[in-house]
C-alpha cells in the first residue's frame, strides 16, 4: 500500500513538473523602463527593442511593409543567391521550418538579401522556384543596401558587410532571428546548425502558444 | 586420434589460407581505405555545405552527386571540375541546373582522396581515383 502511494506520489510530481514547464521565451535586445500615469495611478513599464518599420520588395515584386507582418511570427535571415559558402547549408535548414509551418497562416519567413544589386526581383523568384518555394510563406526580400545593412545590424543584431577578400564578396553570419507578432526578438539560432534550427521549430510552437497580452507599450 | 589430427590439419590449412587471401586483398584494400577516409574529411570541409551530407544536393539549386552514370562518363573531367568550379548549364539525373561552382584551391592529392569519396559513396561504386591519375587529369584542364 505504501509503495502504491508512493508511486502516486511520484506521477504527481511528474505531472507537476510538466505543467510548471509551460515555457517562455526570453526577449532580446534594449530595453527601456518607463514611469506614466494611468487613472491617476503610477504604474511602471518596459519598453521592449522592436524591429522598425520596413519596405521592401519580394520575390513576386510585390511591396512589403510591416503591415503584411501585422500579428505575425517571422524567421529572418540575411542571404545572397550567390553566396558559395554558408548559405545553400542555411535555406536546407530554413526549408525544415518552411515544411513545418507552411500550412499556417501566422508564421512567415523574410530572407533578405544584401547583394540587392545583383539579387533582382526576378533572380530572386528563380532563386525561390529552385528552393521550390511557393505562396506567400517565405518572402526573399530586396531593398536599398544601406537600408538592409542598419536593420541587420541594428535591429536583427545580425553582422553582415560587403567585403571583397570573402567568398562571393560579403561577410555576414547565419543567424535564423525570431521575431514575435509584436515585432520582438524572442531568439538567435545558428542557421547552419540542425539541431539549433530544430529548436526554433520548437520555439515558434511556444511564441504560438503565447496569449495576446497587452502591448508593451 | 587420427581424426582429431586430421580435423586439426584441416582447420590449420583454413586459418593459413583465410589469413594469405586477407593479407592479399589487403593492400589494395588499406590503400583504398586511406584515400577514402581522407577523402571523407576534403568532403566535410569542401563539398557537404552545399551538396548535402548524403550527397543529395539541394532541390534544383545544388545538383545531387548520386548520378552514377555522370560521374563514370565524366570521370576523367571531374578533376578539373573540382579544382577550377563549373560555371552554366548542367545536366544531372536528367535534371538541368545552371549556375556556379566556385573553384576549389585542392592539392591535385586531396583531390583524389575527395573523388574517390564521392565516386564510392552515395550509392556509387567505382574504386579509387589514384595520386597519379587525379594529376593525369589535372593536366589536361581547359
């Protein structure tokens, strides 16, 4: 009879631990603590970093704005379809997120590229059909250089630089950045890992989960 | 008695006889072996990024290396394919790729090793690519 009891109490325990583990993901980037006054009343709150306000074409020449990403959980990534070293081992495993999500409507990926003067509209398409990407999951975006280079390294966190002694001509790292619907780091995955990527497969599942809180402002 | 001695004669001449036909195959077998595992390592580092540890490319942006039939046609050209990259259109598993390959500063030594990796592995089977003949080959690039 003890022994029984025992063994309950240890599928209880268990049972807790699996609810307490309703995971969450961090958030990245500064972040500022704000006083204001609500109702008389002073209530204090944190400014989270966001990804600013973006425009910038994809594969099917279509303009793209932080409208279309509105309530939206996106994988970035920084990429050139003549990128010889890093890349083609990146968009393999950036294709395991696309097959996992494809079917769902608020999850999306954005590959910019940062050789926009080679990587036209239309090389960008052909880039895509190659992948054999199709629909509007996955965006290959093409914007001004400059414009790309501040919002890797400033907002995604990500270095990337033209650099002529580098294999195809620029220097940039495999980060896979998760962004939530408001517009938030929640994770940095090293895209030319399998293991890190199938983290961030797991991870959207948690960013999915996550109830439409109050906006952080 | 006189059947242990034979039955133990017998099993003697199996063991020296099993023992000369390995030491025989051997040679060729280490030989082959050597270039192979070094050829694995050329592969990590060089070729996997882009054409994928199985040698199964990327959908129709990086041709696989499972053509069996393209690689024995071509044996004698893929030297010179892996030290100098290709460049246009491309025929493999009656599929047309176009694109680049970059050029591979390979020694004309790993290049064996790595060809004879590939033509080995991934469902091929074509025995060793030699020293001797990747710089045969090597010699005759455009």
């Amino acid at each position: 009879m003890k022994k029984i009891a025992g063994i309950i109490a240890i599928v209880l325990a268990l049972g807790a631990c699996k609810l307490n583990s309703n995971k969450t993901l961090p958030i990245y980037g500064n972040r500022e603590p704000v006083t204001k006054v609500v109702n008389g009343q002073t209530v204090s709150d944190t400014i989270y970093q966001t990804i600013p306000p973006i425009k910038f074409i994809n594969q099917y020449g279509d303009s793209i704005s932080n409208k279309n990403l509105d309530g939206k959980i996106y994988v970035a990534d920084f990429f050139f379809t003549t990128c010889p070293s890093i890349c083609p081992i990146m968009q393999r495993n950036m294709l395991n997120v696309y097959n996992a999500y494809k079917n769902t409507e608020d999850v999306k990926i954005l590959s910019y590229t940062i050789d926009p003067k080679h990587d036209s509209v239309k090389v960008l398409k052909q880039y895509a059909d190659k992948l054999e990407v199709s629909g509007n999951m996955w965006w290959f975006l093409q914007g001004k250089k400059e414009e790309t280079y501040q919002l890797a390294e400033k907002n995604y966190l990500v270095a990337v630089k033209s650099d002529s002694t580098a294999a195809g001509g620029f220097i940039h790292q495999g980060y896979f950045v998760l962004i939530d619907k408001k517009s938030r780091i929640r994770g940095a995955y090293d895209g030319t890992q399998a293991n890190e990527v199938n983290k961030l497969i797991e991870d959207i599942k948690i960013l999915k989960a996550e109830k439409d809180e109050q906006p952080a402002k | 008695m006189k059947l242990t001695i034979t039955g133990g004669i017998g099993a003697l001449f199996v063991l020296v006889m099993m023992a000369i036909f390995t030491s025989c195959q051997s040679d060729e077998q280490i030989e082959f072996q050597r270039y192979y595992s070094s050829g694995s390592l050329v592969y990590q580092t060089h070729c996997q990024n882009c054409h994928g540890v199985h040698g199964e490319g990327l959908l129709g942006l990086i041709p696989p290396l499972t053509d069996s039939v393209f690689l024995k046609t071509n044996r004698k050209a893929l030297a010179c394919m892996v030290k100098h990259g290709v460049k246009g259109k491309i025929t493999i598993k009656n599929k047309v790729f176009e694109g680049t390959m970059p050029p591979n500063d390979l020694s004309p030594v790993e290049i064996a090793n790595v060809l004879t990796y590939i033509t080995n592995s991934f469902g091929n089977k074509s025995g060793a690519v030699t020293n001797e003949q990747a710089a045969i080959d090597l010699g005759k690039c455009h």
